[in-house]
C-alpha cells in the first residue's frame, strides 16, 4: 500500500529547489570566498613583490650606503692626511716667521754694521785721499828737488851759455861806443853794431827765461807738445857739459814731428835726467858719444838714448829706475834722476826701460803715446 504523504510535507520538487538554492548559495559564497583568496593571494602577490622590491632597494641603499661610508672613510683619511699637513704647513710657517723675524733683527744688525763700515769707509776714504795729495805733493816736491839738483849741475855749463852772449853784448856796445866817440858820421855801422849787441841780449834772455821755465813747478795741466823741440831745449841746457866732457852727440828723430800729450817741462826734466846719467857713463868711456833717435809706430813713438859707455850690470838692471839708488862716489849723486824719470815717463802713460851689455854701453828706451792715440782712447765709449 502506498506510503502516505503527511500533510504538511511539501512537494519533491521544491524541496530539491531549495536544496539547489542552498547548494548555489553555498556554491556561491564558496565562490566569493574563492574570489576574496584569489584577491588576498593576489594583494599578498602584490605585497610580496612590492616587499621584494622594498628588500631589492633597501639591499641598493645599504650597497650604496657601504660606499658612501667607504667614500667617507677615504675623505676622512685624506682630511686627516690634509689636516697633518696643514699642521705642519702651519709649524713650518711658523719657522719661517721665526726665522724672518731672526733675519730682519739679523738684516737691522747687518744695517747698522753698515752704517758704521760706510762711515768708516768715508774716513779711510778721506783719509786716504789726504795721504795720497801729500804723496802727491811730496813727490812733486821731491821731482822739483831732483831738477834743482840737476840746475845745480848744470851751474857750469849755463853760466858759459850766459858768457858767451854777454861777452858779445859787450865786445858789440864797446864798439859802438868807440864809433860814437870817434865822431863816425856812419849811423848804419853803429846801429848794426848795436842791433847784433841786441841780438846777444835776447840770447841770454832766452837762456834765462828757459831756467826760469825748467827751473819752476811744472803744472798738472797736459797738451799737445812737439817732442823734437822739447828734446832739442833740454840738449840747450846740457850741451856745453856734454862739450867740456868732449862727448859726441847725435840726433836723429827723423822726418815726421812727433806729437804728444804732456807737460813739455816735465818731458825735459826726463831728458836732461838721461843726458846726464849718460854723461856721468861716459867719463872714463874710450869712446864718448851719444845717440838719441825715434821711431814712430801707429799709436806711440820710441825715443832711443844710447851711450858708448861700459854698460849697466845684470844683476843691477832691476834696481836702476829704484828711489835713491845710485852707483856713483858718496857726494856725487842722489839716487833719484832715474827714478823720477821713471815716473814721470808712466804719470805720461808710458814706459821706460833699459838695455845693456857689458862693454857695449846701455839703451834706454821710453815709449810714449801719440796724440792720437791719446784722443781715442778718450773719445772710446
């Protein structure tokens, strides 16, 4: 017999909707929360990544971080290398003040010292300029001694030239006198009697005045001389010994008329030195003569005084042109004719020197510098 169906069952077929309902709901919900784990797994994907990433960028920051404190420690290295040299800089510049302040106090010493040298210096400056004007004054005085020792010998032989004039002076107004006494109406033989007694009074004024010339102070001044006539004048004054002691002389200054720049009267004082000193050779010579000649060259002229005489010693030659040495007697010379000649001849930019051999007689020589010369050697810059 058939089951019966209670009243308040429902029917099969809505029963199986609900459960279906159900099961989709269920489905669904299940569904959903698939949805929401796929949206998690999704968000913790996303989270994941975006944590991997954060990792990714923290790991390049504490890479780069490494290097920023490498880099810091080579920059803290290099300032502490930096700083150890800027304290040395800094003690080393603190020497060098200390050392700039040790050579300023050293330079003001080293001034002061210099004040007190340069004052010295203009002292013995001074000084030595005033030693030296009285060398100068005492060689001056010494040069004139020298030519009034040498007047002093020449006494005889002047005071023959003297005669000689005055003699004639004499002998020419004693005959005018006899003329005019004797009534001679001729005045042309009186006036020429008169005129040559004239010509013997300027003979010896000529004679007088060149004494008062050579015998005076030469002055410092220089100019342009003519040597032969300056040569010439000092054999005037020399002649009449050099005749007494029956000494030849010959003079041969060639054609051409040196010029030089000099004092004539200290010139002459040189030749007449060397005249005599060759005279003085000549007294017991077999042979008495004496040559003086000249050659020009292209800046200076050579004068040559060469005597027959027995000659200089070797071992004196040396000591010929010295202060106050002499070979002659005790009483019959002063040691300075030579010497005085010597340095004359150099004040004049020139030399002098000497040649000899035993019994072939002595050759001194003195080289003096032309005018010309002397004008270019001024006019060179």
């Amino acid at each position: 017999m058939p089951e019966a169906v209670p009243e308040d069952s429902e029917p099969p077929g809505t029963q199986s909707e609900q459960t279906e309902t159900r099961l989709r709901a269920h489905v669904e919900t299940l569904e959903q929360r698939l949805r929401k784990r796929d949206d998690q797994r999704r968000a913790l994907l996303h989270i994941m990544a975006d944590l991997n990433e954060a990792n990714r960028r923290l790991a390049d920051q504490r890479r780069a971080m490494l290097h920023i404190l490498a880099d810091y420690e080579k920059d803290r290295s290099r300032l502490a290398g930096h700083t150890e040299r800027l304290d040395k800089s800094r003690r080393a510049l603190l020497h060098i003040l200390q050392d700039y302040h040790q050579s300023n106090l050293r330079l003001a010493d080293s001034r002061k010292a210099m004040i007190h040298i340069m004052g010295d210096l203009r002292e013995t400056t001074a000084e030595m300029q005033r030693r030296e004007q009285e060398l100068r004054d005492k060689q001056e005085q010494l040069v004139q001694a020298g030519k009034l020792a040498t007047l002093g010998e020449l006494t005889t032989g002047v005071a023959h030239e003297l005669n000689n004039p005055l003699n004639n002076t004499s002998l020419f107004v004693a005959n005018a006198m006899d003329l005019i006494e004797l009534g001679m109406p001729e005045k042309a033989h009186i006036l020429r009697e008169l005129r040559q007694a004239m010509e013997q009074v300027r003979k010896a004024t000529e004679i007088i005045t060149h004494l008062r010339t050579f015998g005076r102070a030469a002055p410092a001044s220089r100019e342009p001389i003519a040597l032969r006539a300056v040569i010439e004048r000092a054999l005037s004054l020399v002649q009449e010994q050099l005749r007494l002691h029956q000494i030849e002389v010959t003079l041969d200054l060639g054609p051409q008329e040196p010029v030089i720049v000099g004092n004539a009267i200290q010139l002459e004082q040189v030749f007449i030195n060397l005249l005599t000193n060759a005279r003085d050779a000549l007294v017991e010579a077999p042979r008495k003569a004496i040559r003086i000649s000249a050659s020009l060259g292209r800046d200076a002229v050579e004068i040559a005084f060469v005597d027959s005489g027995h000659g200089i010693p070797s071992a004196l030659e040396r000591r010929i042109f010295d202060p106050f040495f002499t070979t002659k007697e005790v009483g019959k010379g002063t040691g300075l004719g030579l010497s005085i000649t010597y340095g004359i001849v150099k004040d004049h930019g020139g030399t002098i020197s000497v040649q000899s051999s035993p019994d072939e007689g002595a050759t001194f020589l003195i080289h003096l510098p032309l005018a010309s010369a002397h004008v270019s050697e001024l006019s060179a810059p």
